[in-house]
C-alpha cells in the first residue's frame, strides 16, 4: 500500500506542476466562498461547464485553504491508506471531509463524481479533484459519458461541513500539453 501511496502522489505532484496552470477555454471558476454543508445543495451555473474530449483529466476541483484542510494522503494511518478516501480532505481537527458531487447535463443525465486527485496550487490553495470513479479503484478515471457536451448544474454535499474558496472546472492534462 505504501508504495500505492508514493505512486499516487508523483502522479498528483506532476499533475501540479504541468497542468494546473493552463488556459484551456473549458476552464471555469466558480467563485466563492461556497459553504458545503452535509444537506445536498444545487449548484446553478451560469454557463455550462464544457467537456473537452481531448483531455486526459477534466474534473471539478474543490479549492480550499490549505491552513484549514490537508488531503488524507498527508497522514500516515489507518484512514489514510484506505483507497477511497485518500484524495479527500482533513480539517484541523483531523476529521475525514469527504464531498459528494453529482452533475447534471442538459438533457437531465447525472454522473456521480468522488475525490480522485489533490493538486496544491501555485497561487495558493489545495484542491480535491472530483472525477468519475472507475469500477476498479486503482485504475483511471473513465471519460465522460458520450452524448453530454457540458453539465447546466451540480448538487455537493460533504459528510462534515466545509468552505470552498472556489470551485474550478479544469482541464488538468491535454494531449498537447505533452509536446
């Protein structure tokens, strides 16, 4: 499992380095601060949030404050070698924060995401990657479902309150970015 561990987070460290700080037109941010509570609460968008089919990795990305959360990752217990929670968040007092997403398309399709990646920003901040959970936990994140082009509206919920500073629909990793 350790060596599970170690993978993962060179994979989320490079994820940092090369594709947080991009400027795809799919992009978005949703400003805040948005407090997330343990009710499920929707999330109108006044734009949609585009798929890039080009993309290795697309995802909503919960961003919080790093002074406040910590990924589970961070931690070296029990909890935090259990593969799914190990992209979710601890705050202060070392509660697991674990966020529920669900997205909703134009034509009423919803596609449940979970905490697949944590990404430290350059300008700050720590994010919990929401992406769709593949059958096998160790394995990618599949692409989204064919015949959606973008998403009108999200429902988010947490099993312990938190406060987002943003969210941020972000392509990480783009073909061409590998070139």
């Amino acid at each position: 499992m350790q060596l599970l561990k170690i993978a993962i987070i060179g994979i989320s460290l490079s994820i940092q380095g090369c594709g947080a700080q991009n400027d795809f037109p799919e992009n978005q941010k949703i400003p805040g601060p948005i407090e997330i509570g343990i009710e499920w609460q929707v999330i109108e968008l006044d734009e949609p949030l585009m798929i890039n089919r080009k993309a290795f990795l697309q995802g909503l990305h919960l961003v919080v404050d790093p002074g406040d959360y910590t990924s589970n990752s961070s931690y070296d217990d029990e909890l935090s070698d259990d593969p799914d929670h190990f992209f979710d968040l601890r705050n202060q007092s070392g509660e697991l924060v674990v966020p529920e997403v669900v997205m909703v398309a134009g034509n009423g399709t919803e596609v449940r995401l979970g905490s697949r990646s944590n990404i430290s920003l350059y300008e700050g901040g720590l994010t919990v990657g929401m992406k769709i959970v593949p059958d096998k936990i160790h394995e990618p994140s599949p692409p989204f479902p064919e015949g959606i082009e973008g998403f009108e509206s999200f429902r988010i919920r947490s099993n312990v309150p938190f406060t987002a500073d943003y969210i941020w629909w972000l392509v990480e990793r783009h073909p061409d970015m590998l070139h």
